[in-house]
C-alpha cells in the first residue's frame, strides 16, 4: 500500500505522501544523518544502513529476566567465539527464544551495518553462556549482544 502510494505521486506530491506516512506511523525515517531512509514500521533496524530508529548503531537489548553479569559473559563468550573461527566479528547479534522461552542457538541474526545474516552456533560454550542467561519471563523478551564494545 505504501509503495503503491509513493510510485502513484509524482516529485512533488512524494514528500508529502511521505510526511503523511510518517506521521501515521506508517514509515519512520531513519535519523542517521546521511542515510534518511524511510522504513516500514515492521522493520525494526534501518534498512538502508542498519541504524537503530533514534540514528544510533546498532546496540544491547538486556532481557529483563537476565542478570547483566550473565550477559555480559555472554558477550565476551561470543567475542572469543568470532575470534577463535576467525570470521569478521559482527557489528551485534540477536537471539531468539524457542517454545519454552530459551534462548536459541540456532537462528540467531548477525547484524553487519545494513547486512544481516541468519546463523546457527554450534559451540558449547556459547550454548552455555546462552543456557546461563535462563529463561524469559515472556516471549516479548529480546537479547541483542552489541560486539563493537
Ligand atoms: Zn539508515
């Protein structure tokens, strides 16, 4: 619906079905300054650039149910993890919960800039580091370890 409405204005009518869109909530616009790409609401990182929607890189989301001293033993097991398969370490990586509010090994997304990838660890210790963060309170619960920091 939104492109079809944007591909339907012309030049000058686009901002303004766009501002409209904006403000319906409809699109946000991402506040990096040289990127301003106007995402879906549905997209929870920037599309064009991967910037978080307030124009920040992409950073933690601690679940509550976990104690920070677990994350952040999660973050150095994954530091150690890039470093010792020797892939690019990657700019975060989310996890997901399986059926029983876990967090997954498998499925997790690696975020590099605008790039994301799907990916299985397969490592004991990160199963553990992930195994000690226990389990969700709810299903809403999101767990983004930031690797820059
Ligand atoms: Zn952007």
């Amino acid at each position: 619906m939104i492109k079809k409405a944007l591909r339907a204005a012309d030049e000058q009518q686009e901002e303004v079905v766009r501002a409209v869109f904006r403000a319906a909530g409809l699109l946000w616009q991402c506040k990096g300054r040289d990127c301003r790409f106007d995402n879906t609401a549905a997209q929870e990182l920037c599309e064009r650039c991967g910037r978080q929607r307030n124009g920040r890189r992409v950073t933690d989301q601690v679940p509550p149910s976990a104690h920070p001293d677990d994350f952040e033993n999660l973050r150095a097991e994954l530091k150690e993890y890039f470093a010792h398969v020797g892939r690019d370490l990657p700019d975060a990586v989310t996890f997901q919960l399986d059926f029983h509010k876990r967090w997954r090994t498998d499925d997790a997304t690696l975020h590099f800039g605008s790039r994301a990838e799907v990916y299985d660890f397969e490592d004991p210790d990160v199963d553990l580091a992930l195994s000690d963060l226990g389990r969700a309170d709810d299903r809403g619960e999101t767990l983004r370890v930031a690797l820059y920091r």
